[in-house]
C-alpha cells in the first residue's frame, strides 16, 4: 500500500530541482570572477518562469524555501491562533464577577493578542518567501479554568505554563526543520521574533506559579491578582 505524501497540505513545489542545486558551502572557486548575467544565463525561465503557464500557487520570489519548512510554518500558523483563542477564552473566564481576578483577565487577553500577532507574522514570512498560507480549522477552548483545591488563579497559571512549554517545543520543532535544510535565514527569524521570547515568557510564568503556590487562595490570590492588574495596567481593580 503506497504511503501517502506527508506534503499534501501545501502546493508541490520542486525544491530538489532548484537551478542551482545543493548548497556546497562555496560562494566563489578560487580566482575566479563572478559575472551575474553570466551566472544566470540558460536559467532565467527556471529561477523567473514566464507569465504563461505560470500557476498561481507558484509565487516568484520562491528560493531554497523547503516544501516541509512551508508545512511546518502552516502548522504554526495553526497553533498560535489556537493558542490566540484559548488565552480569550481564559481572559473572559477570569473577567467573570464571579471569579473577579482582572489582573489575569488583562493578562491572558494580552497573551492573546501576542499569539494572533505571531500568526500574522508567520503567515507574512511564509508570502515573503514565496510560500502559500494554509489554514486550518482551531478547535473551541474549554469555558473553565477554575479548580476547587488550587484556586483560580494557581489553576489557571499552572495550566498557561504548560501551555507555553508546548508553544516553545512547537517552535523548536519548527527551527529544526529549518536546520535540516539549512535554511539559516528562518532560524534567525525564528529565534530572534519568537523563541527568545518564549524563554523569558517560561521564566516569567514560573515565578508567577512559585508565588501562588506561596499565598493560596483567599485574600492571598486577590492581592497577587491586585498587584498584577496594577502592573498591566488593568482598569478593573
């Protein structure tokens, strides 16, 4: 039974035909003088294709940008909206008069924010690199986030810790894929717009966890949630 190609989800592209082959590691021979009308002669159809025939899904701009990069850039695309609606659903919970906890209300819909924001930014660098956006259905957050033992504000820090250590995991998996191809210009974007930023974002969340686990509920988790609402600016106090 023939094994189904792991691509299917983004165009065809032919990446293992690029005109100018593997990457060897050697800009120039020795002594050698590079002429750039030269250097293309014979392959400007290939690297430019003319208008006619030309596919839509094909963009121009395409160079060296691996089919399974393109792939895992789409499924990242997917996982920060995901993580985008997730983190409203959360701030909506900890809105709630109910639960009354507006520092992490602010916090969470900043998270939010910061995770569509990621979105766009992946989907934009897939255009510029002449890819095409795939995306996908995003399934619908769970309403509650509390817990009886813990409190609502240690539950749901906890459960935002484990959710960026799996954010940071997805993006480290994407960076690999990009290193085995050597594809260094998507690492550098990588880790200069999203993984340094996920370190400190793990640091940050940690602390917040060590606290809470130190003050309980009660009049110790409102004041926590109080400090932290003054920080982030919140107008519900």
């Amino acid at each position: 039974m023939a094994t189904p190609s792991p691509l299917k989800s983004v165009p065809a592209h032919s990446w293992e035909t690029e005109p100018e082959g593997a990457l060897e590691g050697i800009v120039l021979e020795d002594d050698a003088i590079f002429d750039p009308v030269k250097a293309v002669k014979g392959k400007v159809e290939k690297l430019v294709p003319s208008a006619e025939g030309h596919k839509p899904t094909h963009c121009l701009a395409r160079l060296r940008f691996h089919p399974n990069t393109e792939k895992q850039l789409n499924n990242m695309i997917n996982v920060e909206y995901a993580m985008s609606y997730t983190f409203h659903s959360m701030s909506n919970y900890y809105a709630r008069d109910c639960v009354g906890l507006p520092g992490l209300a602010t916090l969470f819909l900043k998270r939010s924010h910061e995770t569509r924001k990621n979105a766009i930014e992946l989907a934009a660098y897939v255009s510029k690199r002449g890819g095409c956006v795939v995306l996908k259905p995003i399934a619908a957050p769970e309403g509650e986030y509390g817990d009886p033992q813990k409190g609502d504000a240690l539950s749901g820090m906890e459960l935002t810790l484990a959710m960026e250590k799996a954010e940071t995991d997805k993006f480290l998996s994407l960076n690999k894929a990009a290193e085995d191809v050597v594809d260094e210009q998507l690492s550098d974007f990588l880790t200069d717009n999203f993984i340094d930023k996920q370190v400190d974002l793990l640091k940050l969340h940690a602390i917040y966890v060590s606290q809470l686990r130190r003050v309980h509920t009660g009049h110790g988790q409102w004041h926590w949630d109080k400090t932290l609402a003054e920080e982030l600016g919140s107008s519900a106090m």
